[in-house]
C-alpha cells in the first residue's frame, strides 16, 4: 500500500481509502456485520488506514462497526459527517443554515460519533453537504474551532454536494477547511476543471468518493441486473439507466482494449492518477472486494495515452434523486 499527505493535515493516508456507507444495513443490502467487519480487518491487514463514515449510515451502526475495527488498529484514521439537520441531501439553496447545522447540533453530533466509534479523536470531521451561502455564518466556524481546540477533532472537511464540485471552490479559498470530498471518476471528471487546481494550490486534501459511480465502473452492471428490492440502487439505475450504463461501458473497454474485469481496478487508477487526489474511498463490503481494490495501490498512474482517452467517456448526467 502507498500513502499521500491530505493536504496540509499532514496526516498520511493510504491511497485506498474504506467506503463505509454500504455497511450501514440501511440503503444498501446484502453485506452481514460479520462480513463487514471481515473485509475492514482485511484491508487493514493490506495497509489501509483510512475508513470514510458518517452518523447517517445506518443511524450510526456504519460508525459503531467502523469503531471495533479502529480500537483494535488505533494507526488507523477514521473520518466521519455531521448529517444536515434537516436530512435534505444535497443542500438545498435559499436554506438557513440554522435549519441544517447550527453550533449545538454540530456539537451533539460530534459527541455521538465519538461515542459511536469508542475514541476520543477524530481524524476528520466533516459536514455532509454545503451550500456556499452558509459561508459568512459563525455557527460552523465556531463550532470547528471548539471542536479542533478541544483535541476531539483534528481536522476538518465539507462532503460537496453531488456533481457540484464549484459549489466548494469560496470555502476552499477562506483556509477555514483542510479538506474536500467530491465524486470524482471516469464519468464525472468535472473536478478538474477548478477544484482540483484550487487544491493544489492551497494545500487542501482531497478524497475522491464514488470512483465506481455507485457501481457502473466496476464493470458489472448490464441491463438486465436486479438490485435487492428496498435498495437505493434500484432508483438510481432506474428505467433505462442500466442498458445505457452497459454500453458506455463496453465502448470504454473497447476503446482500451482490456477486458471488463480489469475495469475496477482502472476506475481506481483514473482517480489516483491525479496529483491533487489524497485517496480514493470505494465501497468494499466483501474480502474479495477489498483485495482487488487495494492492490491498485502502487501501480501508479494510468499512461497518458490511456488518459486521453478517457477524457472522452465523460458522462454529464446526475442519477441521484
């Protein structure tokens, strides 16, 4: 495993990052507490020391699961979300921040996910969505100050919204946050336009999430996939989505020349293959899951060739509800 600086933290992580939504039992089905705590430690055992939860997975049992695995490995770095306080995702524009994270819900969350995980710290905190107009407000920047002089948080980020990279570019720019956490991947390369630039720039960490957009990138999903009933992919790929998500796919593997199997790992290797990208955070519920993923770490970036033409399989589109 290989590991970058996030940002200015001066935290190491590794290159391959723990998703840990999927193991929340809320939206996603199918993984048992057994097989997720499974794939943590495993992946733990190949060098990731960086897990990516939240209080909303699953009502903190993603956090509470998360907890086992770093009390037994306390090298490892775990960062979580405050949920907005109105449970609209993503942040909604002409909303008050009062309504969705004011100074003592930012602090009772903090508390209950410290409480979650069993530790004192958290590596990083971060606000599950963003709105640009929240900027000028003391109640979230009272709170972080609090919260980093007290030692109970050591860093802290915004998730951006989805697909909505620019959203985050004035709050990177007033140095009150150390990092950003952004779809980023083959479909969505939208980041790099001014995010990414601006992160470099500043020394801001940058986690890519959803390198596989939910699933697309790994190759598996065709038009006749069925999700489990009550799972949020069954919307997400809804109506004809699937059939095309299958043939961008088939034009990418043609146009590389690899086999669809390979594709995870080239998913993985497109995010990595940006210098302002600190790790890359993959939903793994599964042993098999975690070892194909980490072992992309170290293979360096793609070619450019390679690159190139993938910045033709760009896909402007947004599933999320």
């Amino acid at each position: 495993m290989h590991y970058r600086k996030l940002g200015r933290t001066n935290i190491d992580v590794s290159e391959i990052g723990y998703g840990a939504w999927g193991i929340g039992q809320k939206q996603w089905i199918g993984a048992s507490d057994t097989e997720s705590l499974e794939s943590m430690n495993r992946a733990v055992s190949m060098g990731l020391n960086f897990i990516d939860t939240a209080l909303a997975y699953g009502d903190g049992h993603s956090e509470q699961l998360v907890g086992k695995i770093i009390r037994q490995h306390p090298h490892a770095h775990v960062a979580t979300k405050v949920p907005p306080k109105n449970r609209v995702w993503p942040a909604r524009t002409g909303t008050s921040i009062g309504d969705v994270f004011p100074y003592d819900y930012v602090m009772e969350c903090t508390e209950a996910s410290l409480r979650n995980l069993g530790v004192e710290s958290i590596a990083l905190q971060q606000f599950h969505v963003w709105n640009p107009e929240w900027i000028a407000s003391d109640d979230w920047k009272r709170a972080i100050e609090e919260l980093k002089k007290s030692g109970k948080v050591r860093a802290v980020g915004i998730s951006i919204n989805d697909h909505q990279p620019d959203s985050a570019l004035e709050i990177v720019e007033t140095g009150l946050i150390d990092t950003v956490q952004v779809i980023y991947n083959i479909f969505d390369q939208s980041p790099e336009s001014n995010l990414f630039p601006l992160c470099l720039k500043l020394n801001i960490g940058v986690i890519a999430r959803v390198p596989f957009d939910e699933g697309a990138l790994t190759g598996n999903i065709t038009a006749d996939t069925k999700f489990p009933a009550g799972e949020f992919r069954e919307l997400y790929f809804k109506d004809d989505r699937k059939a095309e998500v299958d043939r961008r796919i088939r034009a990418i593997l043609e146009d590389l020349h690899i086999p669809r199997a390979a594709l995870p790992q080239t998913a993985i290797r497109f995010c990595l293959s940006h210098p302002a990208v600190s790790t890359v955070i993959p939903g793994m519920r599964s042993i098999r899951s975690v070892e194909s993923n980490c072992s992309a770490s170290g293979l360096g970036p793609l070619p450019e060739s390679v690159l190139a033409i993938l910045k033709r399989h760009a896909w402007v589109r947004n599933f999320y509800p």
